[in-house]
C-alpha cells in the first residue's frame, strides 16, 4: 500500500511547486500560482469516479464562510424571552411569517423569504482549525491523509462549467480552503487574498513579445514530451496540463469576470466598501460567468471578549452584502441556480461571561447556518434549540449533513464511493444525509 508523504516530503512538495511557478513565469512570462490553488497533495488522482449525479436544478455554490464561531443567538436563533441569555439584543420580524432575528441584520430581515435558516447544526468539535476543517471537508483531520475540500469535491463529481477559467475559487481565508486533498492539484481551487486584486499572474508579462512566448512554449513543449518518454508519472503530467491551463487562461476574455472594478459604482457600494462585500459581489461575478464554487471568508466572530460590540460589528459588514448578494442573484435570474450557503464552525455559548467584558465561549452543540438558492426551500426555518439554545431540541443537522444537502441540490451521487490512492474509501459529506425537507 502507498504510503502517505511524510511532512518533510510535504514541505518538498510546496518548494518544487513554487519553483515550476517561478520558473513559468521567468522564462514563458506566465504564472502558474492562480491555477496550482492550494498546493500538491501526494498523488493528484483517486482511484475511481463517481456514479451519474442526479437531475437538479443548482449549478454553481457560493459558500460564506463565517470563521471564528459566529453567535447564533445574536443573529438567527434569538431567544427575546430569556433576557438574560440575550443580553442587549433585539429580535426583529422579517417578511417570513413567524420568522425573527437580530435587530443586527435589517436588511437580511428583508429577504428572509428567500432564506432556509437551520437553527439545529451540531457539532463535536469546538476548536476553530479541526471545525474549520471539518466544515470545509466533512471528516475529522488525520495524520495520514489530507481531505479534498467541498469544492474540490464539486470539481470532481461536477466539472467546471466554464473551461476557460477556473471552475473553483476562495476569496479570503486561506490557502487550505482551497484543497483539493488527496484528489491532487487538478481539483484544487485557486485562493485569492483579496477581492479587488484580480487574478495574479495570469496575464503575459510586458517584457515577453508575443513571438517570443510562442516560440518559447514550442520550445518548452518539446522539452516536455522529451522528459515525458523517460518518466512518466502523474504529478508531471499534471504540471504539464497546468502549463496549457495557464495559456489558455491569459489568453481568455472571461478572465473580465475577475476585475470587480468593471462593476457599476452603485453595485460596489451597495456591497459595502470592505473586503467580504466586495469579495460577494466578485462571487455574484464568478458564478455569472461559468465558475462552479466560489467560497468567500467573513472572519472576527471569535467573541470571547466584548460579545455584541463584535458582533454587531460583524454584522454590519456581513447583513449589506449577504442581502444585496441574493437580490442581484434573483435580479440576473441567477438565484434559482446558484445556491448560497452560510455557516460557521460553531456556535457562542449563552452563558455570558460578565470577566470577559461580556464575551460569549466556544459552543460546537448547537448554532446555526443558513440556506438559499437553488433547489432550497426560502422563508422557513429548519429544527430548533432549547430556550437557551445550549442544546438541539428538534431535527439536529450535523455539518456532515449541512454539506451533503448542498451536494444533493447540485446533483451529485452523495452516496457514491471513490477511493484514495491507498485504496481507503470515501463519499463527498461522509455519512451525512441529505436534509430533504429543506429541499424544493
């Protein structure tokens, strides 16, 4: 059985992939970094595809990731009635009969008929890289193996629909958001740090004429098949595509779909002038132009100190660009398609801790996410918490479950098993099931 690479290989690994890059774009003036995405992972294919998907109407995701441990009681499970779990905070009606909220997100209050909220996620992990991880992966971290993200999932069962561009984006967040795992680099997403910056070294340089890099690809190419005939293996036939990728990206007119700055002013300010609004709208972008999961990141909801200072803080930022996401969704006839999915790693304890200048703890057994979209049933609210929302009462969702119900409205075979280069066998959520009442 292949053994996994140990971490000093893995370091390796990241060292040759930033010299191919570097290499690419000395002598072709081209870079390869925004279509490696995350990294090498040990071998770039499984062992087996996927059965055919189902029919579904969802065609592309775009997932706001809000990292820290965002506080479901101040801001979608208010419990008004027990002041003291509470605290300051105001519940406020929506258009969704019955619905409340914070009073920190008016706007979102505003279309919450197009919203699923889930008030019955639950989690076993309450520190905030295993939850990350797990959310984005929907299996526990190992030693031994590196997960493919969602998205990579996604890539893998779906395909881009664009082929021009990349098929799987992250805006913010981190690399390892991006991870394509043990599915290898061909499925990996391409991280961006910030929204407004485009994609990186993805254009000709000025200094390489256009005879020039053409000449030099004939003679890179020839090279190619040379080392080809002597080793052949996956990882170089890989780097070998990505090269072609590269080429045939700066040379593509929908890499416009990167520059939010073509955006009318309106639209940006209606966003809000900070990187995870402008990182929504640049997903509203992506997504019209054919790439299949774009995943933006909203973080600073780790409250231990000063609770609802930060949170409503967060919310501000988070409340303009979430409402105005799914308006010009449904306005471009893109949100019966596209499924917008929110959730963090874990919830905020009730109890507030009055030495922590009222901070609320990490609380992984009850929180909430949120659903839209594509295949998604709007103006609902799936499960419920006790009075204090310390625990699930009612329909408990793990984030296994959270995952394998976007993968169902997209389509895919949640119960198909692919195997890894070690032969071990894995589905796109685990063992989550598909919430099926949530779904249209």
């Amino acid at each position: 059985m292949k053994q996994p690479l140990p971490h000093s290989r893995q370091a390796d690994e990241i060292t040759r992939r930033h010299f191919i890059a570097h290499a690419a774009r000395t002598y072709l003036g081209v870079g390869l970094m925004p279509v490696l995405g995350g990294g090498l992972s040990p071998s770039s294919q499984a062992a087996a595809e996927t059965t055919k998907p189902a029919d579904s109407s969802a065609e592309a995701v775009i997932f706001l990731n809000m990292s820290g441990g965002m506080s479901h009681i101040d801001t979608f499970d208010v419990k008004p009635s027990k002041k003291s779990i509470q605290g300051p905070v105001s519940a406020i009606k929506t258009n969704a009969d019955g619905i409340q909220i914070s009073e920190y997100l008016p706007k979102t209050a505003e279309v919450m008929d197009k919203i699923c909220i889930i008030r019955s996620m639950s989690s076993i992990n309450g520190a905030h890289d295993r939850g990350q991880y797990v959310l984005h992966r929907s299996y526990a971290p190992r030693g031994t193996i590196v997960h493919p993200t969602l998205g990579a999932w996604t890539m893998k069962l779906k395909g881009r629909k664009n082929k021009e561009i990349p098929g799987f984006v992250t805006v913010g967040g981190g690399a390892a958001n991006a991870s394509a795992g043990f599915f290898g680099v061909k499925y990996a997403g391409v991280p961006l740090g910030r929204p407004d910056e485009g994609l990186k070294d993805s254009t000709r340089a000025d200094t390489v004429a256009e005879q020039d890099f053409d000449r030099r690809l004939q003679l890179a190419d020839a090279l190619n098949q040379e080392f080809h005939r002597q080793h052949r293996n996956v990882e170089t036939e890989a780097y070998d595509e990505l090269y072609k990728e590269a080429v045939r990206l700066m040379r593509s007119e929908d890499l416009v779909a990167f520059d939010i700055s073509k955006e009318p002013q309106q639209s940006r300010q209606a966003y809000g002038n900070n990187a995870f609004g402008q990182g929504c709208l640049l997903a509203r972008r992506l997504v019209e132009h054919g790439v299949r999961y774009v995943e933006v990141n909203l973080g600073g909801w780790d409250t231990h100190y000063d609770n609802f200072t930060a949170v409503e803080a967060r919310c501000q930022v988070l409340d303009r660009a979430y409402a105005t996401l799914l308006l010009e969704l449904e306005a471009k006839g893109l949100l019966d398609s596209t499924i917008v999915a929110l959730s963090t790693e874990f919830g905020r304890s009730p109890e507030i801790v009055a030495e922590h200048n009222s901070g609320r703890d990490h609380h992984p057994t009850a929180f909430s996410s949120l659903l839209a979209g594509g295949g998604i049933k709007g103006g609902i609210v799936h499960g419920q918490t006790d009075s204090k929302g310390a625990r699930v009462k009612k329909d408990k969702v793990g984030i296994e479950d959270f995952n394998a119900t976007i993968a169902h409205a997209l389509g895919m075979d949640t119960s198909a098993v692919l195997l890894s280069p070690s032969g071990r066998p894995f589905q796109v959520a685990h063992k989550g099931k598909p919430v099926k009442a949530i779904l249209s």
